[in-house]
C-alpha cells in the first residue's frame, strides 16, 4: 500500500500513535487559529486567523478520513521516508507556477500600469512581495525543504528521524508562505524586503525551523557515514544561518496583539544596516548554500562522476560562509551608512569571488570528460547552465558591489537583471535539474515522461533568462547614465521622467522573457504530472534503501 | 594539516554547526554593533522634529502599499543626486524611522526631499490618477485612498509602540493622538492648535486632499509626502553646497 500516493497512502506511513501526535498538533494550529480570529476581527489579523483555522480544519479532516487505516508493516524503518518529499516537489511546482505569474504581472504592469484595475490588492507594490515571497520562500524553500530531506538520507543511509515532524517542517513552511502572500495582497508588510511577512507569521516560521533543525541534526546523527558528505553542510548552514538572520531582522513590537501591523525594533541606518546583512545573506545561505547543497548532491548523481575536490569543496564552504557575512553592506554605498562599513562590504564582496568560482569550478571540472552526456541530457544541461550563471552572476555580484561601479548600477535595473541572473539562471536551473533528476527515481519510473519536453522546457528557460537579463542590463545602464549626464553647460541632461520613456521597451521585453520561462515551468509542472500519473516500471529499488540490519528483501512487502 | 583537522570535524554533527555559527557570526557583529557605539555614526540635530500622528499613518499607508519597492528615500553622496534631489541624505533624518524606507531601486524618482516641492493639490491630483499630470507615468492609480477613511482610534497605540522603542512621543502626544490627526487636516477646527503646540510651528497644518470634514488615507499619505525631508534642517547645513530649504507658500 505504500505504493499508493493518496493522501490515504501517506497517513498510512504513520502509527496511530503517530496520527494522534498529528491530530493534537493540528489541533493546536486550530486552536491558534480561533484565537487569532478572535483577537484580530476585522484587522488583517483576524483573517489570517480564519486561514489558520482553516488550515487546520483541512488537515484535520485528511488525517481523520485514514484515522482508521491500517498501520505501517514492521519494515517501516528499512526504507527511505520519501513521502514529504513528493509532496514537497507538488507544492514546488505550485508555488513555481504563482511567483513567476506574478513576477510577468508585476513586469508587465511597469510597461501597462492599467493593468492593476484601479484596484487596492492589484497594485505594484502589493504584488510585488507576492512574486518576491511566492518564488523565493515558495519555489525556493519548498525545494530546498524537499531536497534536503532526500538527499540527507542517502547521504547518511539512514531513515529520517521523524514521521510526523517532517509533516510539520513542510507544511507549516507553506502556511507561512500562505500568511505572507496573503498578507501583501492586504497590505499587511514589514516593508523590509524578503522578509515582509509580519511578527505573527515571523514567530511561526521560528517554530518551523527550530523543527527543521533538530530534524535534519537528528537524522545526521544517525547516518553509517562516518562524514557528513558536503551537500550537507550546504544544507546545515543554510537552515542554521537563515535562522540567526530571520530572528534578527525580524525582532519588532507589535502595535497590539490584535493588530497585525508592528514596528521593527531597529531605527535608520542601523535598520538599513540590519537589513541588508539579513536580504544579502538571504541570498546567501537561502539562494546560494542551499542550491549548492542540491548542486552537490544532483550534479554528480546526474553525471555519474565524482567531485573534481574535495578540498576545493571545503575552501569555498568555508569562504562563502564566513565572508558572504561581511558583505550586506554593498548594498549601501554613498548613503548615510558609516564610509568604514561600505568599505568592508566592498571588500569582503570582492574577496567572495574566491570561494564563488572555487564551487563553479569545482563542478565544471566534475563535468569535465562527461561533455557529451551534457550535450545529449537536457536534464545534465539544466545543471550545467545553472552552474555557469551562479559563476557569472558571483562576478557580477563581485562587481557591482566595488564602489564607483554602484554608483551607476545602485537603484537601476541592472541590479534587478543582476538578481534575475542568479535567481532564473541559477537558482531555478538547478531546481529543475534536480527535481527531474529526483522524480523518476522517486516515483520509480525508467524516466520522465516526455523527455522532448524537458527538452522544450530547457530552451524556453535559457530564451527568457536570456531576454530578461539583456533587457534589464541594457535598461539599468541607460537609466544610470541618463541620470549622470551632463550638457555641456554643466546641468543635467536628462528629467528623470526622460529616463523613464527610454525604459518601456525593455519593460516589455523584460515580460516577454518573463512569460517565457513561465511557460517553461508550465511545461515542467504537466510533464511531472504525468510522469507521476504513469504506470510504475518495475525497476529494483532494493539498492536505495537505508541500512538498518534488517533484510532488504523484507522491503518489497506489501503493507497489507 | 588543515585537511585532517576538517576531516576530524566533518564527523561531528554539532561541532560542525558550532564552526559554521561560529564563521558566519563574526562579519554581523563587527559591522552592526559599532553602528550603536559610535557616537558619529548618526549626526545631531536639535531641531528635528517627531511625525505627527497623521503624518506616522501616512508612513504606515506607503508602507502597506509597497511605495518603497518604487522609490527610494535616500540621496547618495553623489553630484548628480544632490543636484537632481537636494542635499545627501543624513543619518539623523531617519534616525526615528522604525523602519527605514532608504529603498533600493528608483522605478520612480527618489523622494527624500519631496516635501514641500509641489502642493498638497498636486499630490492629490497625481496619486488619484498619475497619469493626469505626468502622461508618460506608470505608475498605479490611488484614487481609493480618498475615498477610505482613515482609521485614528489606534493612532495612541501605535505611538506607545513607537515610544517603548525610543522615539520621545510624550504622554500628551498618545493622549491627543487622534484628535491631532484630525486637526492637522481640519486647520480650522479647535483640534488644529494643539498640533502645532506639541509638534512644533513648522508642522503642516492644511486640508491635504482639499475636503475637511472627512479624515481620509489620502489626507495622510499626502500630510507624510510633504514632510518628508523637512523634520531637521541639519542636511542643508551639511552639504558642499548650502542651500536653503523649501518653504512653499500653499
């Protein structure tokens, strides 16, 4: 039975001990629920409370429907525990699919303001969060979440340390996401970019990560490794650093515990310094340490090839993590932060260079003498190009944060092309390369579906990416230099307004590329559908298994 | 050498997070805790001012509708801004601003020093339907803002929380918090004398979206726009090139 993906199947991975555990914590969420809705009423609050309780409800009732299922056959612990993982890949692809609708919304209404319908929910600053949240914490975390869980335990050949606590990691991330994205459309937002989301959801995604943390410690601490392989530090550093950064940025006082709006304790430059330690680091150990992970993991799982070096691995471990620290204060150059402050982050962000093209390199070389299997594998290629952007986007990162080169770049679209680099070419290659690494094997298939379409899906991705950075290049360079001409009388050459005409036509090209690489995860999404759909290959699964002492043929026993 | 001491470490789960905590501690704390130790880091300015209750709601609506994400607050050190937008931004101009709204990218112009440029009307007209007075705009249409009353039984709550995180709003002030909201927008009102007395004379006291009878979002948002860069004179004083700051007649 544990070959049925129901959610009928899933409870039945769990002991009634276990559904019970479930069924108090979700009452719990319930409970909370209640009494945000109470306390909130007609504040944003209290409609958030209603989502939480509902939330729960429906988790209730999912739990309640397979209460009286049959227990999971002894053999339980001699296999992986896959089950959030799939549905953490579902929830991927659904979050893929929102964050990047709204990011070509958001793109195309700077082309077509009209396009928000005169409406409150509808405009561009309540959207924007919604794309940035929807395709950072939404495609990006549950990703990251869901990968984490797999590889960690072929890494370590151990089960992970938890039934319901997994459970509880995913979904209680993605009410978090939900409280965030629902909150922007109603203008609940701290206004701190990439962590609008405000205290209550803030103290919630706390709870979650702790989980997380002691989740994937414990799983670690059961591996029949005597190391702990590299993706894994990738994977501790993000969940360990992301927490520290969260809990900093997000320390605030809120107006009234019936009211969803609060004040951040951190005022001015400190705040502006506090806030973009924690918005680069996000980048750093959200968007970089945890991909890597993925990229150490799926890279020579695809290729079939070993890490070029071991000692590569650990220099730019190490040199990410201490010096992506230092580096926040890049982000601002000729403000009214301290002069010494902006010379660190230029240096360290310049340093960073280092370790970055120490990770690029590591991983071409592991490429290099698999070339033609890069060529014929459009799901290798999804990795290599990822590969190639995070080293040319760490370059431009390097370079945009030396100091003159910011005076153009800073307040342009050349960051948000420079972003978009990193977050399509990197970030969303290599979660797809993984993800169609991870899904047939995952759901036991021969392959994916339709093979042609990863291949569609590969040259919609590298079209839109490519269109969105060269339109977004081209615009923040205009832009930064139409704001810096002079005439030759020696006043400016340009309104701002001027500089705002010269942009439309990259605005539309910008959501051109957009739409594209939309359409791509589209496609994407539908081929893993029906991959999943399709009937399972009996291929011998007996090799990916944990080690337990138990006989692996005791596996293959139904639950029945 | 350096190689067998990580291999010795990549066996231990919790000393591995201790070095990693360890690492990537060090950068956060020598950057962020100078900034509260050094005295020059934020300059002084014996005249700056508080945001009034309604100008503190105005800065709460361009927070809620993401104003920041467009706009940025903060003039770089750089000729060409000081000379499109006025003197560099100072430390001290938002030293009582929980958050910060510096911004990062400029979809539209910076508004550091918007305050005072173009009339309450203007503001009005524009955020109501942006493209009535600049056609080539894009930005979104607010013409709801107008038509939403704004909420003031709060406004001493949100002061309180304002003050238990430093900002020096008296008793008086959260006592009076609605009432000055109001008066601020109604000059003719009783209610428009206590607002200068408790926030200084050079505090705004106009009809903001032209209709006194009704406190909208609309009169706060645009009571926020026209004081900003106007609550110290410190960034005029400052500056390579002094000049003086805008004193609109409107």
């Amino acid at each position: 039975m544990s070959e049925v993906y129901g959610e009928s199947g899933m409870v039945q991975q769990l002991t009634t001990g276990e559904r019970q555990n479930a069924l108090v914590i979700i009452v719990c969420v319930f409970v909370v629920g209640i009494a945000m809705a109470a306390a909130g009423g007609s504040d944003p609050l209290g409609v958030h409370g209603v989502i939480v309780l509902l939330f729960g409800a429906g988790l209730a009732a999912l739990v309640m429907r397979s209460y009286y299922e049959p227990e999971p056959t002894q053999d339980r612990p001699s296999h992986y525990y896959d089950d959030p993982t799939k549905v953490g890949i579902a929830l991927t692809l659904a979050w893929a699919i929102f964050g990047m609708f709204m990011g070509v919304w958001t793109a195309a209404q700077l082309a077509w303001p009209d396009l928000a319908f005169d409406a409150p929910w509808s405009t561009f600053g309540r959207l924007r969060p919604t794309h940035t949240t929807g395709v950072i914490f939404g495609f990006g975390g549950n990703a990251l979440i869901a990968t984490s869980f797999h590889v960690v335990q072929r890494t370590s050949r151990a089960r992970l340390a938890g039934q319901v606590s997994p459970w509880f990691v995913l979904l209680g991330f993605n009410l978090f996401c939900v409280l965030a994205v629902t909150g922007y459309f109603m203008g609940v937002t701290q206004s701190k970019e990439y962590a609008e989301a405000e205290w209550y959801a803030d103290l919630w995604l706390v709870v979650v990560w702790v989980t997380y943390f002691v989740l994937f410690l414990r799983t670690i601490a059961r591996r029949k490794e005597p190391h702990i392989y590299v993706a894994n530090w990738y994977y501790m550093a993000f969940i360990v650093v992301v927490a520290i950064l969260h809990i900093v940025n997000n320390l605030a006082i809120p107006v009234s515990f019936g009211q969803a709006k609060s004040y951040t304790i951190w005022a001015g430059v400190q705040d502006s310094m506090v806030q973009w330690w924690y918005g680069h680091n996000a980048v750093a150990f959200f968007l970089t340490a945890g991909f890597l992970a993925m990229l150490y993991y799926y890279l020579p799982v695809r290729a079939q090839r070993p890490i070029f070096s071991y000692r590569l691995s650990i220099l730019s471990f190490w040199g990410i993590t201490f010096f992506y620290m230092w580096a926040g204060s890049h982000h601002l150059h000729y403000t009214a932060l301290p002069h010494w402050v902006q010379n660190l982050g230029m240096t360290f962000s310049v340093m960073l260079l280092v370790p970055s093209w120490a990770s690029a390199g590591n991983a071409l070389l592991t490429l290099n003498g698999a070339w033609q299997k890069v060529r014929d594998d459009a799901t290798l290629r999804f990795i290599f190009v990822a590969v190639i952007f995070y080293g040319l986007s760490t370059f431009e990162g390097s370079f945009l944060a030396i100091r003159p080169v910011n005076a153009l770049s800073h307040y342009t679209d050349w960051t948000v092309g420079h972003v978009h680099a990193g977050a399509l070419g990197w970030v969303a290659f290599i979660t797809f390369g993984s993800i169609y690494t991870l899904v047939p094997s995952l759901w036991k298939r021969e392959r994916m579906y339709s093979p042609v379409l990863v291949e569609v899906h590969f040259w919609l991705a590298v079209a839109g990416t490519l269109i969105y950075v060269f339109a977004m290049w081209n615009s923040g360079i205009l832009q930064g230099l139409m704001w810096r001409t002079y005439t030759q009388e020696g006043t400016l050459a340009y309104s701002f307004l001027d500089s705002l005409v010269a942009m439309y036509p990259y605005y539309i090209a910008r959501a051109f590329g957009g739409l594209l690489f939309l359409l791509g995860a589209i496609v994407a999404a539908f081929n893993i559908w029906m991959t999943v759909r399709a009937v399972p290959a009996t291929v011998d699964r007996r090799t990916d298994v944990p080690e337990t002492g138990l006989a692996p043929g005791a596996a293959a026993t139904p639950a029945e | 050498m350096a190689e067998l001491f990580h291999r010795k470490l990549e066996r231990t789960a919790i000393g591995f997070v201790v070095a990693i905590i360890a690492a990537a501690s060090v950068g956060g704390i020598v950057e962020i805790a100078p900034l509260f130790t050094i005295h020059t880091t934020v300059e002084d300015a014996p005249d700056m001012r508080l945001y009034t209750p309604l100008e503190l709601a105005g800065r709460n609506i361009y927070v809620r509708e993401g104003c920041y994400a467009c706009h940025s607050q903060m003039i770089r050190t750089l000729r060409d801004e000081v000379e499109r937008y006025g003197p560099y931004s100072l430390a001290v101009e938002s030293k009582y601003d929980h958050p910060m709204l510096w911004g990062s990218k400029r979809t539209g112009p910076d508004l550091a020093r918007i305050g005072g440029k173009y009339s309450d009307f203007w503001h009005v007209a524009h955020l109501t339907n942006p493209r009535s007075v600049v056609p080539e705009s894009n930005m979104p249409a607010y013409s709801w803002l107008a038509r939403t009353a704004l909420e003031t039984e709060d406004l001493g709550r949100h002061l309180r929380a304002q003050r238990a995180l430093g900002v020096p709003y008296t008793d008086e002030m959260i006592a009076n918090a609605a009432g000055d909201a109001f008066g601020q927008a109604a000059p003719d009102s009783p209610f428009a004398a206590g607002v200068t007395q408790r926030y200084g004379e050079k505090t705004q006291v106009s009809g903001f979206d032209g209709v006194v009878t009704q406190l909208t979002e609309m009169d706060a948002l645009v009571a926020y726009l026209q004081v900003l860069g106007r609550l110290t004179d410190a960034a005029y004083s400052n500056t390579a090139a002094p000049e003086q700051a805008p004193n609109p007649t409107n």
